[in-house]
C-alpha cells in the first residue's frame, strides 16, 4: 500500500484511525522519576514535515494529524508498589530483541523501583496455561548482559492465542502492564488483548514496542534491527561480490529477507554499491523475453563485464513461481516460495543451454542476519524505545506502540501502526538511489523510450 493510499483509507475512517491513543483514566499519582525533564500531556508531534500533505490531512480531517510525545509525565496512572509487569517476545528473530528487554527491566527498576517482572517465555503462548510454560522472573542482575546476544532470552513463537485466555492469565497473575515486543501480526493481538481489558473495565496498560526487521510498520520511524540487519546483509554482498569476480562470468546471487517490503535489499544495495540487480516485491520483473532478467544479465556481459551481483527479497517474484501448494505459519502468513532457489535453477539452466560458461554462488543469510546481536546505533534505538514505551505504560496509556517522528519520540495507536504494510515506494529517493547504484534499468531496458519498471499486482 503507498503512502498515499494509506492517508486515504485513514481519512476515509477517521473515527476508526484516530492518531491519539488510549487512556485507563486520570493521572493522579507523583511520579517517583528523578532527574528527568516531564513531558507535559499535551506535547503533540507532527505526523510529517511534508507541508503539502499536512495541508490535506488538515482539509480532510478538520485538523493536523499529530502524535502525543512519548516521555515521562509527573503524575502516572499505575502506582509503583502495586505494579505487575509481563514482557513477551513474538514473531520471528530480531537484532536487539535481549537489548529492548534489557531497557524495560532496568527503566521499570530503576526509574520507578519496581520488584515483580515476569518474562513471558515462548510469545503469547506463555500466557495461555495449555502450554505450561513458566515464566521466568526478571532483575537488573538477570538482563545485565544479553544485550551481548542475539535472539531473545525468553523465546519467542509465531501464532495468536484466544484474546479472553490471554486476559485470564493476566488478571490471574496481577500482571496490570504487559509490554509486547513484535511486528505486525504480533501488535494486532497486543491491541485485540488491550481492547478485551478496556470492554473488561480492567485497569491493564498493553504497549507495544514495534518490532521488525522488514521496516514494514507505519509511522513509527525505522524499526530496531533493521539497521543491524542491512549492516550484515552488506558483508555477505562483499563475499558474493568477491565470489562472482573469481570465476569468469561469476554470479553472486544473495537472498534477503523482505515478505512483503523490499527495504533490507534496497538499502543494502546502496550501502555496499557492488549489486548490480536489486529485486523486491514492490516490482514486477519477468526471467524471460527481451526484458527480462535473463536478457538483462546477457547484456551486462555483453558490455564486457565479466561478473554480476544480484539480490533478491524473499517476497520478490513470487507470481513466476509456480506448481507449489499455498502454506502459511502459524501467524497466518503466506510462506514464500524459494526466489534464490526459483533464480539460481533459472538462470544456470539458461546459460547452459546458451553454451555460455557461467558460475551462480548463492548466498541464503536469513537466519544469520535475524540472528546476530545489534550494533551501533541500532542498540540506542532499543533502549530509548523501551525506555519511552515504560514511561507510557506507568502513564496508563494503553493499545499504543511506541514510535520516533525524526528526533521525537511519539506515542503511535496500535490499529495504525498496523494499518498496511509499509512498502518501497517506487517514486521515492530510495528506489531512485538503487537505480542509480545498481544500473539495472539500463540492462533491463536499453531503449530509454521503452516501459520502465512496473509496480508488482
């Protein structure tokens, strides 16, 4: 879904998209925080700087759509001595998962002292007690050094469990905050679960942290992990790049993750500028015909290059595959068939039957980049995004996640972070930047008055 269509569907209903969040109710208790500058309650953020679309949303909505800031406040909603805190893990691996972990124990010990945190093993199936997976009590002590991992010290599984069984388990636990830690799929549970406690009249915060290595969640900035990710991604490029150079008519062939966004491989392909094809699942291309990919890669050796590098998205090109049954995860999203496997045969098959020589390398690091701790900037993203989203559960507000507007940090209800997949915009700077790093347009279609890329069905 574009940017554009997206606002539409939100000015088509905007009582159901509301840009402000949820509350459990007034504030009246003094913030045991120190040494910290309060957010005043009515600090908003700005949905974008693009004045033009501000202009619009004013026109369509009757006003400018803004976030309230994230931060704390003075007075907060749950009192610290009686507060109950659950933290779980859902969806597939990320860069920085322990390092999100790590900053909401050490926010919740330090800054408001409180005892009882629960790590909820295993995502949501750790509070469903068909399962019988215990959860493991958290301190400062316990997480002082997983941000040293990859992967999440409490497990993690994909799949929803009954919204009422999840809210038993809390009200039977005293939990009264529940931090999710997830991505799409995993924040639409966490908002179904604090809709099922508000209809209940219990007084239970559910914040969301987003987490996704695709960056494919709207309007809450880049996501922790993505940074991390596309820093790996880069390092096996140079391998496939060093491999496709040693053998005449080399092709290094690297898959990415990216279901649905092609951001990881976009993003790559510009940070390490040696890729010479960059496909995602936002544009169609075909293997066969005159502009096809097998065609475009006979031209780049036909220009006297003696090498290519190629990455592919996972969701890339799926509409060519066929003959494969449709399976789905336990989270009800369609697995992608095989694109690096789909290009490897296809493309070793042609050549061979050409008479032309020619070495395919394939490189499938998924699970090594999912894997791997977070780095840099990436482990900062972490801490500020826990330590914003306890500042928000402690204020009682509630069905939100936590997302970052440039500097700013804002407080991001739940149903529009999930609106729609976020996805590579083929206008924007950045597919025109993977253009003019990769050159692939001009391999692909040597007639500039010919059809350019199209968007995928």
């Amino acid at each position: 879904m574009s940017a554009s269509t997206t606002l539409e569907k939100i000015c088509a209903d905007p009582a159901r998209y509301s840009f402000d969040v949820d509350s459990l109710g007034p504030c009246t208790i003094d913030s045991p925080v120190s040494h910290h500058e309060f957010v005043d309650d009515g600090e908003r953020v700005l949905l974008t700087e693009n004045v033009a679309v501000l202009d619009m949303l004013r026109r369509r909505l009757g006003r400018e759509p803004q976030f309230r800031r994230a931060g704390p406040r003075q007075k907060i909603f749950h009192d610290p001595s009686w507060t109950r805190v659950g933290i779980l893990t859902a969806g597939g691996l990320c860069p920085g998962l322990n390092n999100v972990i790590k900053g909401l124990v050490e926010i919740l010990t330090f800054d408001y002292g409180i005892k009882t945190i629960f790590g909820i093993r295993y995502g949501y199936a750790g509070l469903s007690p068909r399962f019988g997976y215990r959860p493991m009590m958290l301190d400062h002590e316990v997480v002082d050094t997983i941000h040293e991992l990859g992967g999440t010290v409490l497990g993690s599984s994909r799949g929803q469990q009954p919204t009422r069984e999840i809210v038993d388990t809390l009200v039977r636990m005293n939990i009264n905050v529940l931090f999710c830690i997830g991505g799409d799929g995993s924040l639409r549970c966490a908002g179904e679960v604090a809709e099922e406690c508000m209809a209940r009249k219990l007084s239970i915060s559910v914040v969301g942290v987003p987490k996704t290595i695709d960056n494919d969640l709207q309007f809450v900035g880049r996501s922790f992990g993505f940074e991390t990710a596309v820093a790996e991604a880069t390092n096996v490029i140079r391998n496939a790049h060093t491999e496709a150079k040693g053998t005449f008519n080399g092709i290094g062939l690297v898959k990415l993750m990216g279901r649905d966004s092609g951001f990881i491989a976009a993003y790559s392909a510009i940070a390490n500028p040696v890729v010479n094809f960059c496909l995602i699942p936002e544009v169609d291309f075909e293997m066969e015909g005159p502009r096809g990919l097998l065609a475009a890669l006979e031209r780049r050796f036909a220009s006297g290059k003696s090498h290519t590098v190629v990455v592919a998205a996972e969701g890339a090109g799926q509409r060519l595959i066929g003959g494969e049954p449709e399976r789905r995860d336990a989270s009800g999203n369609i697995l992608k068939k095989d694109i690096g496997e789909y290009l490897r045969r296809g493309i070793e098959k042609h050549f061979k039957e050409k008479g032309v020589a020619c070495s395919v390398k394939y490189f499938d690091p998924s699970y090594m980049i999912r894997s791997v701790p977070a780095r840099g900037t990436d482990a900062i993203r972490c801490y500020m995004l826990a330590r914003n989203a306890v500042h928000a559960a402690m204020g009682g507000y509630t069905n939100c996640v936590i997302g970052s507007e440039g500097e700013s940090y804002t407080l991001v209800p739940i149903r529009l972070a999930t609106i729609e997949r976020q996805k590579v915009r083929l206008d924007s700077d950045l597919w025109r930047s993977v253009m003019d790093a990769t050159g692939q347009e001009f391999y692909f279609d040597p007639d500039p008055d010919g059809p350019s890329e199209t968007p995928a069905p």
